[in-house]
DNA sequence: ACTTTTGTTGACATTTTTGTCAAACAATTT
DNA sequence: AAATTGTTTGACAAAAATGTCAACAAAAGT
C-alpha cells in the first residue's frame, strides 16, 4: 500500500472483506458492515463514499492479491510438475479463505466498471502465456496428455475450485459431514496430479 | 404439476426463474420481477405472497427437474461409459440454460428453510448409492483408475459444471471471445471423457 | 495556547422496496 | 340477470437503506 491509511479505514475493509467473501454476505446493508465492522455506519460513508465503492475497493485488493500470486509462479523457472503442485496448493489455499470470492466474480464479471475491468487483465496476461507456453512444451514431451492447453489450465482451475466453492452443497447432496468432506478434499490433491498426469507416477 | 395454475401464475413463475437463474439477477425488485413478466407488480403478491415465497418455489422446481432427471440416469441399466457421456450431455445442458443456479446454490444452501432443505436429500440420495457402487466395480474393472469414488463424483461435475458458470471469468483472463469459449467448451466432452477414463480408448 | 486538519457522531431527508387493501373488472355459476 | 368467485388495478402505509450535513472531539501543526 503506497497510501497511508488510517486504523478505520482499514478496519472497515478488513471486515467487509470477510462479510462479503468469507461469509458470502453480499447484499449486507452499510448498517452490519459497520456493525460487524465495530465503527459508526456513517464512516463508511466517509471514507468510501458510497457502498458500492467499498465493494469494489475490497474486491480489487483481494484479486490483485492472488493475481500476482499467480503471475510470481507461473513465470518461475522450475518442475513442471512441481509448479502444478504449487498452484493447486496456493489455490486450494486461497480458494478456502474467500469461498465466496468466486461467486461474486461470477455474477459481477459481466457488468464490472472500467477500472475493475483493468485488474482482470493486466500484464498478468503475459505471464499467463509464458505458462501456456510451458504447457504446451510439456506435452510435446509427453509428461501430460496432449489436447488444448488452455482446457488444462481450465481442468487445474475447475477440479480445485468447484469442490471447494460448492462445498455446502456437495456436504448436503453426498450426505457428509463436514470432517468427511475435509478428509476428501484433502485426499484430492494427489488425486488432482495424478488424474492432470495421466496416473503415471 | 398436480395444482392447476392461471397463465398469469406460470407467466410469473416462468420469467422470475429466468430472471433469476439465466440472469443472474438476484436482487431483483419485485417491480423488475413484475415489468420482466409483463403483470402489475402487485400480483407477485397475490399469488405468492412474498418474493422470498416466489424464490423458493421457482428454486425448488428447477432443481428438482434436474434431480430427476439424474435419479432416472443414476438407476438406468446400461454401459458405464454411456451412462458418464450421458450424465456430461445432461449437465452440459442444463448448466448452460441456468448458469446461475449455482450460484443460488452455493449462497443460500446453508441457510435453506426446512421446506427447501428437504428438496437436497429425498429417495435422490438411494439412487446416488446405486450408483457410487456403480463407479466402485468399475473401478475394480479396470475400466477407471482406482480412488475415493465419490471424488470420481466430485470431479465429473467439477469438470462439466465450473468452465460454464465461470465463463465470463474465463472469457476475460484467457482473452478468449464468445465463440472461442464456445469451441473451447465443445472439444471438452470429448476431452474430458479422456480424462476421467485414464485416455484409454 | 491557538488554529487547522482529521476523525466521529447523531439527526435528517430521500429513495427504494415491500406488502396490504378496497375497489373495479371479468368469468362462472346459479 | 343476479350472485358468486376469481383476477387485476391503483393508492396507501410501513419499513429498510442510503447518503449528506452540521456539530462535536481528537490530533497535528504553528
């Protein structure tokens, strides 16, 4: 943060943050932000000016986060494989920590502002193709499956996410608890390598 | 439907559900509601009492086309591998008509109400054992790599269900267009079938 | 010590949304 | 054709949420 930023300020999106992505709150009024927040309503009025403000403040830092994230590991010169692992671990990480992150991208990304609409591709789009590239490169070699290499990055994205985001149906729907669906999740991390490298060990 | 309804009611019914699952939007007034259904607004009232009433109906009725249709493959007699290709076709389609519902899902699922909380788990979850037994000889046979079935579960849907309601995230970041995305998401049937059966063929 | 800036509060006005009601209207039945 | 039933409408009242403002308090600067 280049911008000093008082105690408040910080409080306010800290809170928000967690109101709205952790908790998936998201039509919470300026009332229980404050609230869960512990500071009068009208602060946040007076340092984000409006709701909406806020909201989009709080998004851009958190996606910015796990965008450079991403961009450090996928132009990092090491194992392939091992640069799977590190992506889905960071993900699987990641995605616990803002469950609700994803469904916000969901019904957001459609109509975002102009500025917003800048965090979603920035430079961050080379480092994306260097990694394509890698892709690429690793099924000529024949260490994963040849087909269209952005459908494996869609297959890395989709098999970590889903489970995790869809977590409170998927407890209903299979009938677990929610140690159960701890110790699966868990388990799918190896299974995740093993399927994305064709089982081969 | 054993309850005879009026058009104005199915009307209702009918462009809330799309408003809501095809849209995506939630928050919508009961005058958007309304004005999309083309009625006066006050008989969303009249037939439903409440907006929240209305949502959990439409709610209900989708996911239980969808439930049925899945019980009904679950337990059908056929080859496995069909039953999977035909299990991809359906949620292919039914994901791509409500993109939304998931969404839905993944919000309100913990905090469902009685009435609705019982729509996730009926004599459905019978049919669900059937076929997780199903997935287990298979797996015995060879004809699918051996792990937790239920994750072989879990990453049938995860595979189909998150490219779709992603879409608009993907389209951005990837920098694909609409018809990219849609040629992306045509090869993955085939691609994903690979997958999941070890790209034996 | 005093002035300026920054942070905080309660009260207010406005807007949005919701649900109800009685009256008007249409369709059926008697 | 009178009565009953069901449908539709506009007007109303109540509630919820948002943003602004003037007053007050605290901190920083002179």
């Amino acid at each position: 943060m280049s911008v000093i930023e008082c105690k408040t300020e910080a409080q306010i999106k800290q809170y928000a943050k967690e109101l709205f992505f952790v908790k998936g709150n998201f039509n919470a009024s300026t009332q229980e932000i404050a609230d869960y927040a512990g500071v009068n309503r009208t602060l946040v009025n007076y340092y984000f000016r409006s709701k909406t403000n806020l909201f989009e403040i709080v998004y851009c830092e958190t996606i910015s986060e796990m965008r450079s994230e991403f961009a450090a590991i996928y132009i990092a010169k090491m194992d392939f494989r091992a640069k799977i692992e590190r992506i889905i671990d960071y993900l699987f990480e990641f995605r616990q920590t803002y469950p609700f992150l994803e469904v916000f991208n969901i019904q957001e990304t459609p109509k975002l502002s102009n500025q917003m609409d800048s965090i979603l591709n920035p430079k961050y789009v080379q480092e994306l193709t260097v990694f394509v590239k890698e892709i690429e490169e690793e099924m000529e070699k024949g260490g994963i499956p040849k087909y269209d290499p952005m459908n494996f990055l869609v297959n890395v994205f989709s098999l970590v996410s889903y489970p995790i985001i869809m977590r409170p149906v998927f407890e209903k729907v299979l009938g677990l608890t929610t140690a159960d669906y701890s110790a699966l999740l868990e388990k799918r991390k190896k299974e995740i390598i093993a399927i994305l490298f064709n089982n081969r060990f």
